[in-house]
C-alpha cells in the first residue's frame, strides 16, 4: 500500500469548518473510513493486525489538489497539501457493527454531501484495494504503532458498471 504519514498536532471536529489559505491551493475532500488501533507490534502479520483495531470512524481527509505534484515531485511525500483532517462525532467498535464489519472492511454505505447536496454514496467495502489489517502491518512493518494510531482507508470510491473510476452521484455514480 502506498501510505502517508499525517500530522497529529490539529485534528478537526466533524462539524468544524475546513480553512484553507488560498482557494487557489484546489481544496478537496475525500470521504474515508478510519480505525484507530490498540499497541500495535513492529512486524505484526495483517492477519495478527485485524486484533488490534479497537474503534471504526468516518474520516474527511482533505487535500490540496494543486499542492500535491510539487511535493510528489521532491520524491519525500505529503505535508503542505495535506491539511487539518476532519473526524466523525463518534466512532464503534468492531462488534457493534456486527455483520457490517468482515475481512477488516465495513461494508456499508458511505454518505458524503457537497454544499449540502448528495455526492457519493459508494459502499465502503466493495473496491477497498487493502483491508485494514494489510494497512496496519504495513505501517508496522518497522516501528511500533502506540494506542490511538488512526489508519483510513484511502477514498472510497466504487467503480463505475463497466470497471472505471468512480463518479459522483450527479453523474450517474455512487461516488
């Protein structure tokens, strides 16, 4: 899995407002799934991680389109274009969403709403590339990961009838 790692230092309630310096810095929202873990061992296997995630929450992982292929290109990853991530009001754990948790997917629908009006609605464990064990055994593969580390899921998206990307709701898609 490609992965990066985010800073911790302002973390945003679910509805706070999303800043950004300049709308010329192309924000964006990306509707996730996140787990937050127990300790985690270095060199967990991702069957062993599946054990170690203690909560699942929605995540807004916002992002800066146009800062994104400047820090790319330095070959080092996300800083800049990656600000303040956003979190749902409550997160469950794995048992109380019973048959909606399985292989370390939640499959349910993810809802997301753009200036108020429906955007995506993908299922959340159809076309999830790692489960959240393979996620946090690569995370772990060399270090530790303390109580509370939370992991997300990438974007959800699911692809369009004939295998393509995802499209939004307004154009005939499910996000």
């Amino acid at each position: 899995p490609l992965m990066y790692q985010g800073g911790s230092d302002a973390l945003l309630g679910p509805r706070q407002p999303i800043r950004t310096r300049n709308e010329e810095d192309g924000i964006d929202f990306e509707a996730e799934i996140a787990v937050i873990t127990g300790d985690v061992p270095m060199g967990v296997s991702a069957e062993a991680a599946h054990g170690h995630v203690r909560l699942v929450m929605l995540v807004n992982d916002v992002s800066l389109r146009n800062l994104i292929p400047d820090e790319l290109a330095k070959g080092f990853g996300f800083l800049q274009s990656k600000p303040p991530t956003a979190f749902s009001p409550v997160a469950a754990t794995p048992d109380e969403l019973g048959e909606a948790w399985q292989g370390g997917k939640l499959h349910l629908p993810l809802l997301s709403l753009l200036n108020g009006q429906p955007f995506g609605q993908p299922n959340a464990g159809i076309d999830m590339t790692f489960d959240f064990g393979t996620l946090i055994a690569h995370a772990a593969r060399t270090r530790p990961l303390s109580a509370g580390t939370i992991i997300g899921s990438g974007t959800v998206s699911n692809r369009d009838d004939e295998g393509g990307p995802g499209r939004p709701i307004a154009l005939g898609g499910v996000g």
